[in-house]
C-alpha cells in the first residue's frame, strides 16, 4: 500500500493542491471576500499561488529524491528489482504533475478572484 | 456416478410417459367437448335450473371471484345517515325494478329470471361491505347484474353499500321510512318529475340528503342546463345521474334548469369561524401562483354563468369533485379540461382548505356582494 | 493431453518434473468442474460468468442502441411527431443510462472478470462467488430497470437526473424511483466488481509478474477499479440524497429550505467525468495488449503508458466542474477545472504515440487483421474526440457548445471511438479464447466499414449542428432552423452503423454454429491468454520473466500444459489459487476458493428485489426479500473461511502456507478496499456538508436551527464506540488456541457490537430532543443524514461481529483461523473513527461557526 | 476570406433557412464574436494536428524502414505526445483564460437599464427597470439597444434552465436560488433567435425566444410603449373579446394592464399584439395563430401549463383573437 502511495505521489499533491486552492476560493467567493478588485482580490490569488508553489515544490523534492520519498511513504528502504521501474514511474508522474500544478496556478495570475465574468 | 446418470435417465423417461399420457387425455376432452356442443343437447332455456353441481360451482366461482377483487377495496366510513338515504334514492330508482322492495316478494317476470335477483335484506349477511361494493361496482357475468353505468365513478356506489348495511342492521322497514320523507314514485319507471329531484337535492325548503349532493337552488340556469347535458351525452360521468338525465328531453331539462335558477339559496349551516377558513379564502381569491394555481374567484364569482357559483356547496361535495377532477375522470369536457388542470395542482390540503372556506361562504343573493 | 510430440527437456529446469502423478490433471479437472444441468447457474468460475456478463452487457448495448435509432429516426427531419414528447424524454433518459451504467461499465468488467485470470495465469479471480453475485444482481436489476421503457415508467430526467426537474414536485410519480433505485442498486454491484479486480490484479498474479512486467491491461483494470471504488460512492451519495429528498422530503436540493440544485451536479459530475475515463482506461489498455501482437514487436513506452494510465487515472478527478461550465460559479474556479482538462489531454497524446511507435517498431508491417481495422478506426475517432474535448475544455468556447449537439458528437467520438470500437477489436481479437473459434474476418471487415463510415457520418455533422444552435434534449425543431440536412445525414449514419453492428451478430452466431478451429494462439501473441486452458484456467503456473513470455519461450504453452510449472494440479483437494505478493509478484500462500453455490445467485434476486419492490412500494414483498437476501448473505458467508490445511508444495522447493490472515490475507485486503469505499461515501457527505453551508450558512445554527445537543450526547457517544474499540482489542488477543472454543470473545464481540448501536441511538435521541427536524431545513437534513450514514455501517459491523460470534461459538474462529475475527474488528475501527469524525463535525462545525 | 469559405462549406446545408438565425457560425454580439474567432483558431490548429497525427500512423504503417525506425523510440513519444501537446496546450489554455478574462472588460452600461429573465416551464418571463425604477412585464422577447452592454439578471421560477442566444454569447444558467448575470452586447441591429439549452423536462425543445437588436431610439421607443398599459380595443369584435377575457378567467392567470386582468402565472400579454411569437417561439403572432393557440395549445405544446379552452365558439374565438392581436 505504501509502495502505491509512493508511486502516486505526484498527482496526490496534484489532488492536494486542487483541494486547498478550489475550496478555499469558493468559500471565501462565497462569503463576498475576493469579490472587490483590490486587496481581497490579492489575497485570494496569494492564497492560490502560495499553495501551488508550496505543492509543487514538494513534488519537486519527490522528483529529485525518489529514495527519501520512498522512506517517508513506506517506512523501509527501497529494494527488490522493481525498485528503478517504480521510481522511474513515479518522477514521471511527478513531473505531469507539476505541470498540472502549473496549468491550475496560472488562473490566479490572469483573473479576477470571484468575478463570474459573463 | 454413473448409478446417479441411470436415476436421473430413469426420472426423464417417467416424465416422458407421463407428458404422452396428459396429452391423451386432454385430446379426449377437447374432442368430447366439441362434440357436445355440436350436438345441441345441452338446454340453455332458463325454465330449468342448472345441475345441482352446476350451481354449486358457479357460486364457488362467484365468490370466490368477488372475495379476490375486494381484496385491497378500502372501505371508508360509511356510518353518515345521509349516505344511506342517498343510496335508498338510487336503489329505488336502479335497483328496486329487479331486486324489489327489501323484505317482499318479487315481481314474478324478476323471479323467472335465472338466476332469479336476491332480495337484498339478507345480501349484508352474505357479503362484507368490500365485497358488496365489488358486486355493485363491477356487476355478474351471467346474472343479469349490471356494473356501475359509470364505472370510473366508484365513489358513487358506497351510498348503495351503505344502504344495504343499514337495511340489513334495522330491518327491511328502513327503506320505507327514508322514502316517506319525499314523494313516492312508481319504483324504477316513468318519468322523472321534478319533485323527484328535490328528494336528493332539497330546494328552497327542502336541505340536501347528503353533503355529497350539490346544492341547485340558486345555480345559473346555464351551468345546470350544460350539467345535465353532459350527463345525458355521457361526457360527464355519473351512475346516479346519468340514468336520470337519459330520460329527460331539451325542453324538460331547460325548465328544470329555470326552475332551480330561480329558487332563493338556503343559508348554509355552518359551525365554522372566520379564522378556520382564511386559508381557504387565499386560495379562492388569489390562487397560489407559486404553483400555478389560478384564483378560483375570477371564474366562479358569477361573471360568467357557464361557470357554477361554488359559494355555499357541501364541503364534501366540493373535495369529491376535486379529486374526480385530480382523477382526471371529469376532464372529458371543454370546461371540465380546464378544471382538471387547475385541480391537479392543488395539493390535498389546499383542496380541503378551499371546499371547507366555500362551504361557509353565503351564496350571493340576486347577483349581491361576494365576500 | 501428455503425449505431446516435444522431447523432453531437463527436468530440472522445471518447478515440477514429469512425468506428472497419476490422477492428478483429472483431480484438477474435478475440482473444478462445471456443474450440469440447471445447476449451471450456481457455478461460479469466471469462464461461465465472464461470457454471461459481456452477453448480457451487449444485450443492453443492443437495446440501448435501438432506442437510439428511435430517436434519430424521430429527428430525421424538423417537426417530425413519429415519436411523442413523453415517450422521447424517456427514450434518452434511458439510452444514456443504460450505456453508461448497464453497458459501458460492466462491459468492461465483465472482460476483466472472465480475461485476467488467463492473463494472469490464476485459476480464478480471488472472490468468484462475489463477482457471480454482481452479475446476477446486474442482470436482473438492469432488466428490470431497462423494462420500464415498456409501461411508461422510465425515467424522464435524463441520464444525469437533475434536480429540482427530478423533485416529487416535478416528476411525480415513479419513474424517476426507478432511476435512482435501480441505478444506486448497478452501482453497488459495479463496486463488488471492482473490489474482485483491485484485489485480483495485485494478489494473483504468476509468480515473478512484478509490478513492471504486468500487462497493459492489467493495469488498465487496476486503474479502472480504483476510479470506481472512489467515484461511485459520490454518485451513491447523491442518488440517496435525492431518494430520500424525494420520499421524505429531507431538502438537500431545495433552494428555499437551504438546499442547492448544484449540489447534485457536483456530487454527480465527481462520479460522472471520472466514469469517462473509467470506461476509456480498460479500453486503452485492450489496444496495448493488441498493437504489439498486431506488430509482433513489443510495446514500446510501455511504463510511458503506465504513466498515463495513472496519471489519467488521477486527473479526471479534477474535471468533474468541466461539466457545470456554464452554471454561473466564478471565472477563475473554471480556470481551475479548465486546466486540469488539459492537464489530461496529455497522458491521451502519450497512449496515441506509442502506439504509433510501436505500430512503426514492427519487424514486418502492421497486420491488416479485423482487430487492426478497429484499432486504426478506434485511433481515428478518438484522436478527433480527444481535439474536441481539448476545445470544450476552452472554458468560452464551452459556453457555446455545452449542452448543444456539438457536445453530442463530441463525447460519442470519445467514448464510442475510444471504447466501443477497442471492444469490437476485441471481440474479434479474444474470440478465440472464448470459443476455440475464430470470427470471420470477411464479415469482420464488412461489419467495420460499416460502423466506420456510420459511425463517422452520424456523429461528424452534429459539431455543425450544435454550434448552428441546436440544443441537446429536444425532440423535435422547427423545420426552417436549417438543421434539417445534418440531422437526416446524422440519421442515415446512425442505421448504417446499426447495419455494421448487426453484421457482427451475425458473424457471432455463425461463429457458434460454424466457425473454424482456429490455431492455439491464432495471432501469436506474446502474453498468457491464449495459453491452453480448461476451466481451471492453466494446467501449471509459470514463472514470469519478460513483459511477453510467450515470445521468448515458445514451448511454454506445452510446458504449461505438461504441468511443469507451478501448482500443476490441487494440493487442498478444491478449488484454489496461488496469491503472490503485490509488488514483486512472489508466492505467498494458497488461497482456498469457494465452489458453485445457489447462495450468492438467491442474494442477487433477492437483494434485486428489495430494491425494485421497494420502488414500486410494496413495501412488505420488498422486506421479505431483504430478509432472504441477508439470510442467502450469512449462509454464503458460512461457507468461506476454510480451514487451515497447513503448509503444501507447489513446486520448484516452494512451499507454501494453505491459510493466511492479517495484512496479507486477501480477505483483509478486500475490507480496507471496502473502507475505502466507504470512506469515500463519508467523504462525499463531508463536501456535501461543508458545500451546503456555504451555500445557505443562514440555516446553521445559532440563527437558522436549534443549537446541537449539549455536549453530553457526543461524548456519551464517543465513550461508548471507544470501549467497545478496546474490548475489541482484548479479545483480539485472547482467541483461543487451534480448534478450541471461547465463550468470552464472542460476548465481547455482541457486547462491543451493542455499544455501538447505542451510541447511534444517543446521537440520534440528542438530535431529536433539541428539536430538530430533518424536513425544516438544509441543516437538519445533513444532521440526520449523518446519523444514517452512520447508522448504515454501524448496522454492517453488527451483521458481521455477530456473525463472527456465531462462528466463534460454533468452532470456526481462533488464533490461527482468525480472518472472520480480524475483519469483525477492521470494520468496528473504521466504523467508530467515520463515527467519531462524525460527531465532531456535527457538534464541533456549528459550535465553531456559531 | 479562407474562413468564411471554410464556414460555408461547413455549414452550408445550415444556411437553408435562417429566419430568425439561431447559430454561432454568425455572431452578432461581443461575446459570440470572441468565441467565434476562438472557435476558429481551435478549429483550424485542431485540423491541423489530426492530419498530422493520421499522416504520422500512415508513415508508421507504410513508411520506409528509416522513417519508421525513427518513430519507433520513446524519444518520439516523449517529443509528439509530452513536449509537443504540452506546449500547445500551454499557449491554448493561456488563450482561453484571456478570452474568459475579456468579459471583464465590458461593465454594463450605466444607464440604470437592468434586464431580469427568469426561466419558467416552458417560457420566459422578462421584466424591464428603467433608469427611474418604472419596471414592467413581457415575456419570450428581448429587446437590447445596439452597441450597449446590457446585464441580464437570469433566474428560475422551477428547474434549472438555461439562457442560450447563440449569435449574441455563450449559454448561462438559470438556477433556482441563484441570479447569475449575463453581459449581452449586440452589435449589430435584427432579430436572432434563441433557445433553453439545459433539460428541463416535458415542452424543453419549444422554450425559445427572440431577441431584437435595436438601435437606441429604436429600442427607447419600444420602452416608452411597451411600459404603457393596453391600448383599448378598438372594435367592436375587440370589444366583445375583452369582455369575454376577463369573463372566462383568463385574467387569473395573465396580466393585461390597465384591465382587471392582473394573473401573475403565465405571460404578461398587455402588448402580446407586437411580440414575435406565440408560446415561446411556438407559432406566429397572427390571429389564425391565437385562435390555434387557445383552443389546441395542448396538442401544439403538450404539457405546457395552459390548459386548452375548448369552451367557445367559433364567434367568440374570432372575438378574442381580435382583442389579443389589437394589443400592440
């Protein structure tokens, strides 16, 4: 199970990130906050942008440093003859990811927090 | 293994015997049953009664078959004591002719028909109330015993039911003492006059028989007119009705219609408060537009006399038309299509609601205010 | 069968040495034998089910497919009236449904459930009895539901059933009942289904098929099962959601009362693009496993593939918001979704390249065989799907094509193209698995010009249609729109693809009554299904080496069928299989299998009937039938959990144990992939609690509701699941020795199983004592949904530590033998801590807020 | 010029007969323009890579041994199915967010015009404020100065519909519980026809509208005179009509005003004379038309919430058609 979570971590933070940028900003959409141009505006997008950076960023480190990934997410240390298939899998899948995580962020830069624009 | 093959071989050949044996025998009776049909020799005159076996199956059949389908008829209070008188009115209009006045003989044409009509006094002790409704509702094959001329209308045949029950509780005397109130007429024959129609639903003196009988007195000679019609063509259904209206001509139904047009309404006898029925009034006056419900006022205040004036009906009358109407059984006329539609979109509350404000509401005399 | 003309090689390069024991292949075959006459329907084998499910999935794939007809039929021209407005309403309400939820679905797991275990050289799937189930229960709700077309009582709210347009209040009566009934009811067998899968693919593989040897396709389920266990459970929630709404009238979408209608569409799209892809991954997989045969050359980018397969896998889960483009939530939540959509589009272009490279990779040309016509065909379609879902992902682009014609003809593309013509390519390409027989490839090729050239004729004018501004869902147009044209094309296409299906009924039935015998491995391919097979799957495990064992060992078929390999006949005396490790693939134990049994097949109906009784109100037929569903459960129960037979020799000096438990216990592994599911339910709630409040905080406490209970309740709660939780734990440790009997177990386990209804009753008795009513608003809904969210698992972890206390009393649980035991109490952890969650957010959330 | 071939030959059999044009392929609003040009940058650059990717397989299956060797690597996949589609997408979702974003750039016009639609089984209630806050009813028409961004306030009375005028923008849902606000700019004057395009059971397919494009006087005019109360009848047949309305109930549920008709269920009809249509773009607004329609609406429309009158005669339906269509 450990080792599926491993091999997953990429687009699990892809998923993280998804949540605490979507939620967050239809919440506070929904309670009139980022619905002005200016500072709550601002603070929405820093919001999204902070956590995207933060996502990717640990995806990152998984991409660069499969064999601690590997501890963290199983406990043991990496071993038997699928060990560089896994780890091949999984910095791939990191790097969609990222850029996934990339694709999501970049509305924040190009659009108003809330506004429904139609 | 190979024991347990020869069993089930031996099972399938006694099987196969036995499939040629049933076709044998059913051949037999298919040949033999033609053939005596063929023949003519069985006697279908009804001077003769059938073999004793042949009785005795039919009945089993008969119950049988009517205890099946009152399986599921849910049978509503039917202790009211207009509810009987309304159904004595119809007996002695549609049943009386056969079935004759409870507790005496039969008219001797009836008692040569086979099987001869029952006297009804003792029809409660033979048959539960669901099953007497199954009875008149849906009639006999094969007995003379007609179903309900209007069959979509089982609300109409309870009264009948109920008046059974009574007779069969307080003796064959009952049917006399409800008739004595009003004219007695010829059972079953003749023309209907109009005093007879006073006996259901009263006139300027006279109250209704029963709440589930519309009040006339008052009602705009057109919608009377229109309503009898419609009865007559069928459009509208009605088993108590419908008879009623076959026999009545243009002209008969015409002077009928003046004659109650220009009866002076009797004030209903209501208990209720003015808070009881404010629900009501909403609905009457302003609809629920929410759910597309139209206001009642702007069609049955009298503008238009197509439309019949509601205020002062029965309660009872009014819920029972609305669910005909929610049924979808009175929406076979151009009026009567509009009503459905408006119908079905109250829900069972706001009908209850709108018949109760109605049914306390004063008819407006001579064109007077409204409320 | 032994005297195969080969020499004998070595003995002892083999596991097992020949010449095999007397008896032992007709031990196998006994084993494993089919039983006659009508008992054939309590067989369980996934030989017998696996053909019966994929016949019965193209059956509803047939039908649907004339409703279709009908419906162009009725469109061929403006203002036609050949079919009425009601019967049409139902008419695409149930060909989407029965599509996507009785075809496409089980379509796909019917070929998992009947082609792994011969991929995967397993007897059979780990549970049969559960996936045999699945199927019943499928086939008899799905005919039933698919019947309703006959007496007016489909559905009518479309495949997606949005509320309020599916509320009591504007679709009276019970045709929707049966949509969401019948529905929830598939769902749940399609869950059974996935749980076989998952635990299948990771735990009975061949010794040596790690992880980056599996097959494609293999994969393609592994993925396809996980996107079930966690999608369905949304569209679960939601269709129990709307039912009670619809019955009780609990206001979960009524906006007055502090509902939502895009509650729905978010619950309902969570499930619903996931399921898009849930249907594509297995059908990509199949076209992984065909190109390289096709090739004869192995699948280049093959752990690219894998790549896109997860990835695929992960990001249609961020999609589902794509589908509510234009219900008016802010811009940059579209962005959101909008990238996620093109994040997508990539693993797509992977997959397709590949298999351009390995169709380019082939030592000779491509062969032009009838699964190679569907490939290119499928390759075709699915490219240009895929280009117009990439332009629908463009969120202003969407705001013009949703809900027109051009979506219409874009998701057929994806999914006609992408999975329909993958399974005909199929069907030609595993025919010969099935029935030893080749299809023609005369009709082959007849039957794919015509769906071809059909399919795109139908499909390709409907982009101009839609955008020329004809709206999906209509029945009929006026008929100066100038839609006339494209929609007669459109049609005429329609029964030409229709013509080319009913060819290859034709070249079915005729494969049945005439087809050649074809070759053993007809298209020489490298991987395992086409080795020789009865109805115990392979006579001998081999151990796996390469991606495509058959290539580089030839004689492996005869190797197989000697019984060299592994587990050449049946050391417990039943059915069994070998479950393997779920990463390297290594030889754990034996698992002892279940035999033919009505129990499951009485389950099915009658669980089947339950539900659709239950919507037709009968309200005392449909519990009678619960009744003797649970009772069929608990007998079929009873007869799992075999006794330990201790260690057995497979093989190669490998010996192996005959019983496991704990982690690495496939029944373990079935219960976590079961919490997960349920974990999911509980999760899909979560969003729809925290969804709704921020839609309607109004009718949250303290303004909008009584306040919640004092915090006695709660705690009373939590006390009573947590010491139930340690008594568990005592006497987990204090089972008795083999064979022995203890009477202190199953007391705990009825008395732990106590404690927990209680704390269910002292919250639902808290709730009622503030006041609190379900119907008055949003709030109170949620807050009692909670308690029967609750009250559904708790009710399951009573069944079963009751049950295990029955088998405990009777002798079948101790300390060796002690699945029943540990699964009793997995369930009773996971149902307190969901409880416990609980009870937090719904006595913590409005004290935080309030 | 290339376009507008393209477009033509797509869509010629489209072009057969556009009265009241429906269809994006001709836009005539802001937003539908923008959409248009995006659709056909897509369409194009999305022709383009599906000959490509179809020219490629063909190579594959057919080519040299060369060529095909040189498609047969991972390098291939990773360049045609990672790079290439990344970097293509990269720029298309960029694209797509600027366009979206575009819409913020044009805030309705400050005029104090505000349009409310609400969707309703199945017609369309439309409601006018004026810059004084003079509001009035009208149904199954929109009437839009040219060159003006105007906000519409979308909202439902029952289920979920949506707003869909494909020559002016993209769709918009009408939710219940919720107001969404759709920016509409015509630019160009004419009539165009629009449609619900979300599910909303029984009549679905007849819940169109029109929407006329005007030109500010134009448009000011049909203000001044549609929040006018009804002309009266102005014969004798008229006469009769009106009299007959009101006596049959119909005023329960419709408005006429200036009458004691004030019904607020269905349509308001005080100018039903000059709209385009009868029963949301069911039929034509011609007296043979009002007469089908009251008495037939059923069978034209089935399910619609009108029940059919089948209660008069002949004369008294010339009657009322008489009245209806003199309300202009």
């Amino acid at each position: 199970m450990g080792t599926l979570v491993f091999l997953c971590l990429g687009p699990l933070l892809w998923a993280v990130q998804l949540t605490l940028i979507y939620g967050p900003q239809s919440s506070l959409c929904a309670y009139g906050i980022g619905t002005g141009q200016g500072g709550s505006n601002l603070l929405v997008a820093g919001l999204i942008l902070i956590v995207s950076a933060l996502c990717m960023g640990l995806a990152a480190a998984a991409l660069l440093r499969p064999g601690a990934a590997y501890e963290l997410a199983t406990g043991t240390r990496p071993s038997g003859e699928t060990w560089p298939f896994l780890t091949w899998v999984m910095r791939a899948l990191a790097a969609l990811s990222l850029l996934a995580m990339l694709y999501a962020g970049l509305g924040a830069l190009l659009l108003p927090a809330c506004a429904q624009l139609r | 293994m190979a024991e347990r093959e020869r069993d089930s071989s031996d099972r399938s050949g006694y099987l196969r015997r036995l499939g040629e044996a049933v076709l044998v025998v059913l051949g037999v009776l298919l040949l033999g049953g033609t053939l005596f049909i063929w023949s003519g020799v069985y006697n279908i005159g009804a001077s003769r009664d059938h073999f004793g076996i042949v009785t005795w199956l039919i009945a089993q059949l008969r119950d049988q078959s009517v205890n099946a389908s009152a399986q599921g008829v849910d049978v509503p209070d039917l202790s009211d004591p207009g509810l009987a008188m309304l159904g004595a009115e119809h007996y002695r209009s549609g049943c009386a002719a056969c079935h004759g006045v409870p507790g005496e003989p039969l008219n001797p044409v009836f008692t040569s028909m086979l099987p001869a009509p029952p006297d009804l006094y003792h029809a409660a002790s033979d048959y539960e109330a669901a099953e007497l409704f199954t009875i008149i509702h849906h009639g006999l094959k094969y007995t003379g015993m007609p179903a309900w001329p209007a069959i979509e209308r089982a609300d109409e045949v309870w009264p009948v039911v109920a008046f059974l029950l009574k007779v069969h509780r307080e003796g064959p005397q009952v049917y006399d003492a409800t008739l004595a109130e009003g004219q007695v007429d010829e059972p079953g024959t003749g023309r209907i006059a109009f005093e007879n129609c006073v006996r259901c639903h009263g006139d300027d003196e006279t109250d209704l028989i029963d709440d589930l009988v519309p009040r006339l007195e008052g009602q705009s000679a057109a919608y009377l007119a229109r309503a009898l019609t419609e009865y007559r063509d069928g459009t509208r259904p009605s088993g108590m009705m419908q008879p009623i209206a076959h026999e009545m001509s243009d002209d008969e139904i015409a002077e009928l219609a003046e004659y109650y047009a220009g009866l002076t309404a009797l004030a209903p006898a209501s208990d209720l408060q003015g808070e009881d029925v404010e629900a009501g009034r909403q609905i009457f006056m302003n609809g629920v537009p929410e759910t597309g419900v139209p206001a009642c006022a702007s069609c049955h205040m009298g503008a238009n006399p197509q439309f019949p004036l509601l205020a002062g009906q029965p309660a009872a009358y009014l819920m029972g038309q609305l669910q005909l109407w929610r049924n979808g059984i009175r929406a076979e006329t151009g009026y009567g299509a509009i009503m459905a539609t408006v119908a079905q979109r109250l829900t069972p509350e706001q009908a209850q609601a709108v018949s109760l404000y109605l049914s306390w509401l004063p008819l407006p005399r001579d064109g007077g205010d409204g409320p | 069968m032994s005297d195969a003309p080969h020499g004998t090689p070595r003995n002892d390069e083999f596991p097992n040495s020949l010449p095999r024991p007397e008896g032992e292949l007709e031990a196998l075959e006994r084993a494993w034998e089919m039983p006659k006459g009508i008992r054939i329907l309590t067989e369980i084998n996934n030989n017998f089910v696996g053909p019966l499910y994929i016949a019965a999935a193209f059956l509803f794939f047939v039908l649907a497919g004339i409703l279709a007809l009908l419906m162009r039929t009725q469109l061929a021209f403006g203002d036609n009236d050949f079919i009425g407005q009601d019967l049409y309403n139902q008419l695409f309400t149930v060909h989407g449904t029965t599509m996507m939820f009785l075809f496409a679905v089980p379509v796909v797991e019917a070929l998992g459930v009947m082609m792994l275990p011969q991929i995967m050289a397993s007897r059979d799937l780990p549970y049969p009895r559960l996936s045999a189930f699945a199927i019943w229960a499928y086939i008899v709700g799905g005919l039933v539901f698919f019947s309703t077309i006959f007496y007016d009582l489909a559905p009518k709210g479309d495949w997606f059933m949005y509320p309020p347009l599916t509320l009591t209040e504007y679709s009276p009566g019970d045709n929707a009942d049966f949509w969401l009934l019948g529905i929830g009811f598939i769902e749940i067998s399609a869950i059974a289904g996935a749980i076989e899968i998952i635990v299948g693919v990771l735990r009975t593989r061949p010794p040596g098929m790690t992880l980056a040897r599996m097959p494609i396709f293999a994969w393609g389920m592994l993925i396809f099962a996980s996107m079930i266990v966690f999608a369905f459970p949304a569209v679960i929630l939601a269709t129990m959601l709307l039912e009670i709404e619809r019955a009780f009238g609990w206001p979960f979408f009524t906006a007055e009362l502090g509902g939502d209608a895009l509650l729905w569409q978010h619950l309902f799209w969570f499930f619903g693009h996931p399921e898009v892809y849930i249907i594509f991954l297995p059908a990509a997989g199949l076209v992984s496993m065909m190109v390289p045969t096709m090739a004869q050359t192995p699948l280049v980018g093959y752990r690219l593939i894998v790549v896109a397969l997860i990835a695929t896998g992960f990001f249609s889960f961020g999609l589902w918001v794509h589908h509510m483009f234009t219900t008016g939530i802010p811009a940059l939540s579209l962005a959101f979704f909008s990238a996620a959509s093109m994040a997508v589009a990539i693993p797509s272009g992977i997959q397709v390249f590949s298999w351009i490279a390995t169709i380019a990779a082939g030592r000779e040309r491509l062969r032009m065989s009838v699964p190679s016509h569907f490939i290119l065909g499928f390759l075709f379609i699915f490219t240009l799907g895929g280009l117009t879902g990439v332009m629908v992902a463009v969120v202003p682009f969407d705001f013009q094509a949703h809900d027109s014609y051009f979506v219409v003809a874009h998701f057929h593309y994806v999914l006609v193209g992408g999975m329909v013509f993958p399974l005909f390519a199929t069907f030609y390409y595993w025919a010969p698995v099935i029935s030893s027989r080749m299809l023609s490839e005369r009709l082959g090729k007849w039957a794919f010009w015509l769906m071809f050239i059909g399919f795109n004729v139908t499909f390709f004018p409907m982009h101009i249609t839609g955008l020329a501004g004809m709206p999906r869902r209509v029945w009929t147009y006026p008929g100066n729109m100038g839609w006339d044209l494209l929609n007669t094309i459109s049609t005429i296409g329609a029964f030409t693809f229709a013509t080319g299906v009913l060819v290859f009924i034709v070249d079915v039935a005729l494969n049945f009554r005439f087809g050649l015998q074809g070759p053993r491995n007809p298209w020489n391919a490298g991987t395992l299904e086409f080795m020789p097979n009865g109805n115990y799957s392979m006579r001998s495990i081999p151990r796996v080496t390469s991606r495509d064992p058959v290539w580089d060992n030839p004689s492996l078929p005869e190797e197989i069928e000697q019984g060299r390999h592994y587990l050449p006949g049946t050391v417990t005396g039943g059915r069994e299989t070998l479950v393997t490790s779920p990463i390297e693939a290594e030889p754990q134990y034996i698992m002892q299998m279940p035999q033919p049994s009505w129990t499951h097949v009485s389950a099915a109906v009658f669980t089947a009937g339950f539900f659709l009784l239950l919507t037709i109100k009968q309200v005392e037929l449909s519990l009678t039938c619960g009744v003797i569903a649970v009772i069929s459960f608990i007998a079929w129960g009873w007869q799992l959990d075999k006794p330990d037979k201790g260690m057995v020799d497979i093989g190669g000096g490998i010996r192996v144990p005959t019983y496991a438990s704990g982690p690495q216990s496939h029944s373990w592994w079935a219960m976590v992939v079961l919490m997960l599911v349920a974990a999911a339910l509980y999760a899909s709630y979560f969003f729809s609690y925290l969804y709704l409040w921020t839609v309607s905080p109004e009718v949250w406490p303290p303004g909008g509701s009584p306040e919640p209970p004092p915090l006695l309740y709660p705690l009373g709660s939590a006390v009573l699941m947590v010491g139930g939780g340690i008594a568990i734990r005592w006497a987990g440790r204090r089972l008795p020795a083999e064979g022995a009997r203890s009477f202190a177990a199953p007391a705990v386990l009825a008395l732990a199983a106590l404690l927990l209804a209680g704390a269910l009753a002292l919250e639902i008795y808290g709730h009622l004592g503030t006041g609190l009513s379900p119907t008055a608003s949003s709030y109170g809904a949620l807050v009692y949904m909670n308690a029967f969210l609750v009250a559904e698992t708790v009710a399951a972890t009573v069944v079963l530590c009751l049950f295990a206390a029955a088998r405990q009393i009777r002798g079948h649980v101790d300390a060796v033998r002690r699945a029943n035991f540990d699964n009793a109490a997995l369930l009773y952890y996971y149902t307190s801590a969901q409880a416990l969650f609980g009870l937090v957010l719904i006595h913590g959330f409005p004290r935080l807020i309030g | 010029m290339m376009r507008r071939l393209i477009l033509l030959l797509l869509i010629l059999p489209a072009l057969g007969g556009c009265a009241g044009s429906q269809s994006a392929f001709m836009p005539r609003g802001a937003e539908a323009e923008r959409i248009d040009t995006l659709f056909w940058v897509m369409t194009i650059g999305g022709g383009i890579i599906f000959v490509g990717v179809i020219a490629i397989t063909a190579v594959a299956m057919l080519g040299g041994a060369r060529v095909r060797r040189a498609l047969s690597s991972e390098p291939f996949i990773n360049g045609a199915g990672i790079a290439f589609p990344s970097v293509v997408l990269t720029v298309l979702l960029v694209y797509g967010l600027l366009i979206l974003g575009a819409g913020a750039r044009t805030p309705p016009a400050g005029d104090g015009l505000r349009i409310a639609v609400s969707g309703e089984l199945w017609w369309w209630r439309v409601t006018y404020t004026d810059a004084e806050g003079n509001t009035f009813d009208t149904a199954n028409e929109l009437h839009l100065p040219v060159g003006e961004p105007v906000a519409v306030e979308l909202t439902s009375a029952d289920v979920i519909h949506s707003f869909w005028a494909p020559n002016l923008a993209g769709k918009l849902d009408m939710i219940p519980g919720r107001t969404n606000t759709l920016t509409l700019t015509a630019t160009q004057p004419g009539v165009t026809r629009g449609q619900c395009a979300e599910y909303c059971g029984g009549a679905h397919a007849f819940m169109s509208f029109h929407v006329v494009a005007q030109p500010r006087e134009e448009f000011d005019a049909w203000m001044r005179q549609e929040a006018g109360p009804a002309v009266p009848p102005a014969s004798e047949a008229a006469e009769r009509g009106a009299a007959l309305f009101l006596s049959a109930g119909c005023g329960a549920c419709h408005a006429v005003r200036g009458t004691e008709a004030t019904g607020t269920i269905g349509p308001d009809l005080t100018h039903i004379g000059a709209r385009r249509s009868i029963g949301a773009g069911m039929l034509p607004n011609d007296a043979a038309a009002m007469r089908q329609w009251i008495v037939d609406n059923q069978h034209i429309k089935p399910e619609n919430k009108m029940p059919a009158y089948e209660i008069f005669t002949e004369a008294e339906l010339d009657d009322l058609s008489a009245y209806l269509e003199g309300l202009k």
